[in-house]
C-alpha cells in the first residue's frame, strides 16, 4: 500500500505542468510569422540562385538543361573570359561609370539627407511642418513621372549625354530625409549642441564636428539605400544618356540583351549577358558587407554626462 500510494505521488510530481495559453498564442505566432519569413527568403534566394547556376552554362545548356541545376559542364570561367572581352572591354567602361554614378550620388544624396534632417530636427522656423510634409508627399510620384520634365530640363541646361544627367537627380532622396529627421532627433541630444554654442562653436562646426559623427549609422543606411537605388536604376540613364561611353552597367547589359534577341550569332550572348548581370551585383554585396559595422546603434551614449 505504501509503495502504491509512493508510485502516485511520484507521477504526479514528474508531471510536466501545463502550458499556458498565452504562451501556446506567442509560439503559434512565433511560428507564423518564422514560416513568413521563410517565405520571403526563398522569394528573393531562388533568382539569385538560379542567376549562379545559369552563369556557369554555355549557351546551349542555358535553354537545354534544367534552369535550377547546374549542367555537366562548368563554363563560369568562359563566360567572364567572354563578357570582360566584349567589344574592346566594355564592360569596365559599364562597371566604373555606375561605380562613378552610384558613389556620387549616394555620397550626396545621404550628406544633403543628413544636412536637411538635421535642420528640421534641431531648428524651429516658420513653414517647418509645411515643408516636411511637401518633402513627403512626394514619396508618391513615381520616378517615371518625373522622367520627361527631368530630361527637357537637363537638354535645356546641356547637362544630357553627361554623368551629371544621372548624378543630380540621385541626390534627392526624400525617403532619406525623412529616415535622418527621425533618427537625428533621437541620437542627437539637444545639450550636447547648446554645448558646442556654449564654447562658441558656429553652427556649421556644431554639425560637421558634433552631429555627424553621432548620425554615422544613420549616414550609412541612406546612402547604402541611395548606392543600390543609383546602382539599379535603369530608366533615368536610359532616358538621359544616348552616348555608349556613358552608360552605366543596367543600360549596357539591356543593350547586349537586345542584340542577343536580334538573332544571328549574337545568340551566343544569353549567357555572357547572365554572367554581367551575376557580376554587377557583387559590388553591391562588398558594400553591404564592408559597411555593416557602421549600423550599429549608440554611438551617441555617454555624450551627455
């Protein structure tokens, strides 16, 4: 009897105890939301991964073989061999005129977002709100929109067929202002600036010495955001610039697409074409890579002490 009543009561204490509703609610929504992510992975993975594989086929086996898979013979080498020799190496040209075109314009694009940031942050004047929220409205156009009134009134300035038709209109990034007005009025302190105007500091001091250091990881988000947009973008070059000496690497690629698709022996390009485009995004890839550690949060801690 005594052991019987000592087996019970030993099952009831290595019973697990009950779990919670609430926590049943957090992992199903755990779960949910990892199966969500897990989704959007695979929908940015999979072209990326079928752009790999196709860059190591020739031609033939491009249309011929499985697109997910690689085919028996490995021809990445040729390719690149191929593409970088393409009508006197014109892919360099392609390569540094969007490095020329995308370093710029990101560089400007986030100092010019920094710079207004700070202004509506920091400073009250009249017609703030108004202004800022004009800066957002126009979020809303669609870049294309933009297009023809951009190039009439660069052809009328004489800026067309010249890299500044692509550079100038990349250094407005509204979305970018609007990321700096936010993220400055948290990381920068307002006593560390009454500070600098303590000491005697103008105002143009207080924001190169003082408030940008402090705006480095926002800096650095907005013009990796500027960098991959000048980078990709296709229609502003394609609408501006008609000269071949110019044009970025979106723009020579498609042209090379289009004499592929003209037929005769230039069908040989398909892959070499693949290949470009597999190559034109490890710049973007390097960048993101050498500039991560600037993301990190807090370097304004401890100013104010």
């Amino acid at each position: 009897m005594t052991q019987t009543l000592d087996t019970h009561a030993a099952s009831r204490t290595s019973a697990p105890p009950p779990v919670p509703k609430g926590r049943l609610r957090k992992d199903r929504k755990s779960v949910i939301a990892t199966a969500f992510l897990l989704a959007f992975l695979c929908y940015f993975l999979v072209p990326f991964f079928w752009l790999v594989v196709s860059a190591t086929k020739t031609n033939g086996d491009l249309f011929d073989s499985f697109g997910f898979w690689f085919s028996d013979r490995f021809n990445l080498l040729d390719n690149v061999r191929e593409l970088f020799a393409y009508s006197d190496g014109v892919f360099w040209h392609w390569l540094a005129n969007s490095a020329w075109y995308a370093i710029a314009g990101a560089l400007g694009a986030a100092l010019l977002a920094t710079t207004a940031g700070y202004g509506f942050a920091k400073f009250a004047f009249f017609g703030r709100s108004g202004m800022f929220t004009l800066i957002l409205g126009t979020i809303a156009v669609p870049t294309t929109a933009l297009a023809v009134p951009t190039y009439l009134m660069f052809s009328k300035a004489g800026l067309t067929d010249t890299p500044w038709a692509v550079i100038l209109p990349s250094l407005v990034n509204p979305i970018g202002i609007y990321l700096m007005r936010a993220y400055v009025a948290d990381s920068v302190p307002d006593e560390v600036l009454e500070a600098g105007r303590i000491d005697g500091a103008s105002e143009a001091r207080i924001f190169f010495r003082i408030a940008l250091p402090m705006t480095v990881p926002g800096f650095t988000t907005v013009f990796l955001f500027s960098l991959v947009s000048t980078w990709n973008n296709y229609f502003l070059p394609l609408v501006m610039i008609s000269d071949p000496r110019w044009y970025p690497v979106t723009v020579g690629l498609a042209q090379m697409n289009a004499t592929a698709n003209a037929g005769g022996g230039a069908q040989a390009l398909f892959s070499v074409v693949v290949t470009g485009a597999l190559i034109s995004i490890i710049p973007l890839v390097v960048a993101f890579l050498l500039l991560q550690r600037f993301w990190q949060s807090g370097l304004s801690a401890g100013a104010v002490k």
